[in-house]
C-alpha cells in the first residue's frame, strides 16, 4: 500500500515538472523574437523521462530487492529500456503537437489584440471629435465669451509647432511663382520638426467653416468679405486663434529657425505672442502712408492658442463686417485700396488692438500706460506683458530705413519681400 502511494507521488511529480518545462518554454518563445523553434527546443531534450517508466521502474526496483534475483533486474531493465524509447518518442510528439495548438493560440489572440486595440483607438478619435462638434457656447454670450470659451488660452503652454501660410493657388499651380515656392520650402527646411501646412482659397474655405461651426457669425463674416486679401487677413487670425503656432505671409523667406526667435534670458512660458514692428518712420507725413505713427506687422505672428489679442481681433474684423453689410457698404474701394484694407482687417486694425490689450490692466496685468514712444527706434526684442515685441529688423531687414539693419545681422529672422499681394492678380 505504502509502494502504491509512493508511486502515485511520483508520478504526479513527474507530470508536474514537465509541465513546468513546456510552460517556461511557451514563455520563452513568446517573449523572444530570436528563440529557436519549439521543436528544435523539445529535441535537444534528451533528459525527459517518461512519467510511467519512472512507475516501472520504481516498481520493479521493489520486486527486485524483495526477490534478490539480480538477473531479473537486468532482464526487467533491458525490458523497459525498449518501452521508454517508443513510448518517449509518442509522448514527445504529441507533447510538441499541444505546444504548437499552444503557440498558434497564443499568436492568435495576440493578432485579436491588436486588431481590438486599432478600433479603439478609432473609436476614441471619432467620440473626440462629436465631443468637440457637440462642445457649444451658451446661446445668451456674446461673441467675445464663446470665442474664449472655444478656444481658452494658456500661456504656460508651448507653442504649438505649426507653419500656417495661404495663397490663392495651390502649389501645382504655375502660378504660384518660383519665389513664393523658394520661400514655401524653406519654411519646412529650416524647422523640420513643425507641421507645415499651406492652404489655397478652397481649403481655407473649408477650415474655417468646419473650426468655427458654432461660431456662425465669424463664418459668415469670412464669407462676405469682399476681397481675397481681406480672407487671407482674417484667416490668420482665425488659425492662430484656434491652433497656434507661427503664421507666415507667402512672400516672406525664412532665415533662421523659429525657437532663434526667442532671446535666452525669456523663457518661453512668459510669452504668448511673438510680432515686430512694420513701421517707424521719421518723417511727418506717416498718414499718407500709415494708418499708424508706429504700426506692428502682421505678415509674420507667432502666438499659443486663445490669446485675447487674437480674440479682440476676431470680434473686431466679424463685427465690422456684418455692420458693413447691414449698412450697404461691403466694398472694398480701388481708390487708397491699401489704408482701407489696413483699417479693416491689415496692420493699422492689428496694431490698435495690440494697444488696446496692452493698455487694458485686467488682461495685460500693465498699469501705466503704452503708447508708440515705448517702441520707437527699438533695436533689441522686448517683453510688454506677454507680448515679445521684435525690432524692424528681425521680420524686415535689409530695407535701409526706419532702423533696418542688413539681412546678415544677428536678429534677421525672416525676409519680407513686400509684394503687395493684393495687386496680384
């Protein structure tokens, strides 16, 4: 009874322990990429015994000690011997047999992950976006309130790396001209690790009804805009606004990478906008030029998402517009073409708001108060707020002018080449 028991052990252990074995196989294989076959593995091992000629043999080690017959013992051996290859060799084969169901097993389910894994991640793209489509201001705000509350600000976070640019043809269009293509290249050469993207009047059509869908007022603004100058004046504002990042002019040639833009001593979660100066002249007849003594330039702006500058903006332009078409005066005049767009949607509307925030304590967080003297002949970058204003040169060297320095200075950031694209046809 005791000899039965014992064997009973034995064999549960046996059968253990090469479980054991074929799991830390299994194991191995799957974690592995460069683990031999299975049965390559299974070959090479030669020290497996069979379970039941351990039994056997433990059992006939008892009827020889108790028999004392040393030829039997020999005889039962040699006898054994023969079952344990072919019995071995059927065990090992249908060991190898589950080890491969195993491993197709485990391959399967592994491939049902990653299959299940993709489709969630779908999923969640498309609940973000319905959220986002669902996300509505409350009807009674006013333009300003659902202009913040879709698009909030933060200045601690970075700045978004975009490249924003727009023209009226689209890069396959011979129209588009080698220059603005030179300069369309090199904003991608020079800052590898933005999005760039460059959009036609077709595309920025469709971006600013599918952002500012429940904004219907600045959609309908954009559309009754008279002219494509006027568009693309407001689109900037309207991109920046919503995504941030750097909008650039097509006629403008970048001549260092954008985080040059940054003095080391300012650390970048100070600063929500990056401008220059447009203009500062010396002479007294400005007016006829200008629509400002001292004007911000607006072909090239970098700015985090939200900023109240850009808002202000937008409601600005968008009220404008509707009052123009309620009033029978949405045209835009051949005659001083230029200080008409300047005041609706270019530089001279652009440099009044920027003053505006700046001398608005509650946003700027500025108690005295700024005026054009505080930039006047500026030849190193400063921080109004946070507002990194740039000298003339950084955004137009090489004018010989208004304290523009040469295109080789330190702070020559962008070339302009003023091109007046609202005469293009």
């Amino acid at each position: 009874m005791a000899s039965l028991f014992r064997s009973h052990n034995i064999r549960k252990t046996a059968l253990l322990s090469i479980g054991i074995f074929f799991l830390m196989i299994l194991i191995f294989k799957v974690s592995s990429d460069t683990t031999p076959d299975l049965a390559d593995l299974l070959n090479q091992a030669g020290s497996v015994v069979d379970p039941n000629e351990e039994l056997r043999k433990n059992t006939n080690g008892n009827n020889n000690d108790n028999s004392g017959s040393s030829d039997g013992n020999s005889g039962a051996s040699n006898h054994h011997l023969g079952g344990l290859s072919f019995t071995g060799n059927r065990k090992q084969n249908e060991e190898l047999e589950l080890a491969k169901k195993l491993n197709e097993l485990t391959e399967k389910l592994l491939d049902d992950q990653e299959v299940r894994l993709k489709k969630l991640e779908k999923d969640r793209l498309q609940l973000e976006k319905q959220l986002n489509e669902l996300r509505r201001p409350h009807q009674d705000a006013t333009l300003r309130e659902r202009l913040a509350y879709m698009f909030p600000y933060d200045q601690d976070r970075k700045f978004p790396a975009y490249i924003w640019q727009s023209w009226k043809y689209g890069l396959n269009d011979e129209r588009f001209g080698p220059k603005y293509k030179k300069g369309e290249e090199q904003w991608a050469v020079k800052n590898p690790g933005f999005v760039h993207e460059l959009f036609n009047d077709d595309t920025s059509n469709a971006i600013v009804h599918y952002v500012y869908m429940n904004i219907p007022e600045v959609v309908r603004a954009y559309e009754l805009m008279p002219h494509v100058i006027l568009k693309m004046d407001f689109f900037r504002y309207l991109m920046l606004f919503a995504k941030g990042g750097v909008y650039a002019d097509v006629d403008t040639l970048p001549l260092q990478p954008i985080p040059n833009w940054i003095p080391e001593n300012v650390e970048p979660s100070e600063i929500g906008m990056i401008i220059a100066i447009q203009s500062d002249p010396n002479s007294q007849d400005w007016r006829e030029h200008y629509a400002k003594r001292l004007q911000f330039g607006n072909w090239v702006i970098q700015a985090k998402p939200g900023h109240p500058i850009l808002r202000e903006m937008i409601a600005t332009v968008t009220e404008e517009t509707l009052k123009k078409e309620n009033d029978g005066t949405l045209v835009l005049p051949e005659l001083n073409m230029e200080m008409n767009i300047m005041n609706w949607t270019g530089t001279g509307l652009w440099t009044e708001v920027i003053f505006k925030y700046f001398n608005d304590y509650v946003l700027s967080g500025i108690f005295s108060k700024v005026t054009w003297k505080d930039f006047t002949k500026l030849d190193v970058p400063k921080l109004v707020s946070d507002v990194l204003v740039l000298p003339i040169t950084c955004f137009s060297p090489g004018l010989g002018e208004m304290g523009s320095q040469s295109e080789e200075h330190p702070l020559a950031f962008v070339k302009h080449y003023f091109e007046k694209l609202y005469r293009q046809p």
